[in-house]
C-alpha cells in the first residue's frame, strides 16, 4: 500500500475512494427505485395477461427484481470496501507520520544532551528513541466512513 518509510506518504487516492463509494450507493439507490417503478408497471401488467405468457412474465420478472437486489447488495458492499480502504490507508499514514515524529523527537532528544549525559548514554544505552516513543503514542484505528454520505471520519493526524 504505497510508502511504509517514516514519514512516507501512501499512495492512495484518499478523496477519490470516497467520491467511488458515494457514486457506488447513489447507484445502487437508483436502482432501487428503478425495480420499484418497474414493479408497478409488471403489477398492472400481470393484471391483464392471462396464461401461459402471463406466467412466464411473472417468472422474468421475479429474475429481474433478484438481479436488481444483487447488484444494489453488490455495489453497497463495493462502496463499504472503498470506505475500509480509506480507513486502512488512513491507519498506514498515520503510523508513517508517527515513525516520522518519533525519528524526529529522538534526533532532537540526542542533540539536546550534554557531555556528561552522552558519557552515560555511551556505557548505559542511549534511551532517546523510548523517550521520543513514549511522547508519540501509537494512533488509534481510525472509524471507518459509513453511507451513503462517506464523509471523512477524523482529519489526517500529522504529530
């Protein structure tokens, strides 16, 4: 998923994913008011055929309103999925950003550090980079953006 180095930017297209899935449900929508608008034109129609051709009508018509349901079912859980995706990138960006800040804080730490303290980093163990961790605590999962709106659910968490 793009750019797993501190500070990295994944390659996602953040916006987009979330434009696909709000197209994804409105379509899926307008199907569902296409198979209702199209079930009051096959009632009026079953009124008045009769017989063999009456029967196979309301056949067809029973595949066709299952096909309308599994391609809306389908294109929800399609929009879902863009939506989990945005939030899995989210989560990657923001651990890229943390890596970042962690690196970051740990440079500054080392460097703020006198001679004396240096001298007991060399036989004691530099504890910079446990500092700058516990100063940038691991960000939680973000929540995933639900339909049919698809709004972003948190602003990017750049430390």
């Amino acid at each position: 998923m793009g750019d797993v180095r501190a500070g990295g930017v994944v390659d996602f297209d953040f916006e987009g994913s979330l434009i696909l899935a709000r197209r994804m449900w409105a379509l899926a929508d307008d199907l569902l008011a296409k198979n209702g608008s199209r079930s009051v034109a096959a009632a009026t129609a079953s009124r008045e055929w009769r017989g063999s051709f009456g029967d196979e009508f309301s056949d067809r018509r029973a595949i066709e309103s299952e096909s309308y349901r599994n391609v809306r079912s389908g294109l929800i859980d399609g929009a879902n999925a863009w939506a989990q995706a945005w939030a899995t990138a989210m989560d990657q960006q923001n651990l890229n950003n943390r890596a970042a800040q962690i690196e970051s804080d740990a440079d500054r730490i080392s460097d703020e550090r006198g001679r004396l303290q240096k001298g007991v980093d060399f036989f004691n163990g530099d504890d910079s980079w446990d500092r700058a961790v516990a100063q940038n605590p691991e960000p939680g999962p973000y929540p995933v953006p639900r339909g049919p709106g698809f709004h972003e659910t948190e602003a990017d968490r750049n430390y």
